[in-house]
C-alpha cells in the first residue's frame, strides 16, 4: 500500500558552503541520512515542587546531529567535504529534502570513505550542529 503524500528519501542533496558567504555547492545525493534533535530540560524542581518534578518552560540545550550516506558528483566536491573533517572547522550545510531545507554550522566529527573495486565511492559522515538549525 503506497502512502499518498509521503516525503521520498529520493531526491535529497547534501550542499557545502563555498568560499562565498551564503553560496552553496550541491556535494551530492545521499544514499541514506537521518537527523537526530535533542532538547536537554533544565530542572527547577525545589521544596515546593510537591515532590514533582518541574522544567524550565522555554528554555534548555537544543543540538542537532546528522548522518548521512552520499555518493559524489564530482572529485572536487568530494575535496570540499573532506577539507571540512580535515580542518576541524565549523562548515555551513545544508541538507535538501523535497521543499524543506535543513541549514545551519555543523562540525564533520566522522567521515568513512567507502571505495569498492569497480564501484562508486561513497562516504557516510556524522556532523554536529553549533549554534542554531533552521528548517527543522
């Protein structure tokens, strides 16, 4: 049974911010991704809490993690992606799904290169958000 509606994996890109501000190179497809989102709660629980715990409305650590899988559409952009793991900066991504765009700085805390005799090469890395994610 075909869900009517729902978001193919199909056409999502992954894109690296180039040289220019705000200028974004399509590094490539991905294969497979998810995004993981926490909200760390602040507890302000105290003697009147009547033995219940209490959160902070409002407030709290907000991080978000991506892996991917992506296959290339060019050495040079393989190059960019492998410049960001190898420099240990902060790099501005955005991840392409259908109409949503997921953007923000993320820091490439993995990167593992996948290259079989007589096959594509294909890289999954694991990226960090610092500071905050539109899109979400």
């Amino acid at each position: 049974m075909a869900l009517v509606g729902a978001l193919s994996g199909t056409n999502v890109v992954l894109a690296i911010e180039t040289a220019l501000p705000d200028t974004y190179e399509a590094v490539g497809g991905l294969i497979s991704n998810s995004t993981s989102g926490t909200n760390a709660a602040i507890d302000i629980t105290n003697k009147s809490s009547a033995s219940w715990r209490e959160i902070m409305d409002g407030e709290g650590l907000q991080t978000m993690d991506i892996s991917a899988e992506c296959i290339f559409s060019t050495e040079a952009n393989f190059a960019l992606l492998k410049a960001a793991f190898n420099s240990k900066t902060i790099t501005k991504f955005q991840i392409a799904r259908g109409a949503e765009i997921i953007a923000g700085s993320f820091y490439v805390t993995a990167l593992n290169e996948s290259a079989p005799d007589n096959d594509k090469l294909t890289a999954s890395i694991t990226m960090s958000s610092s500071g905050p994610v539109t899109g979400i």
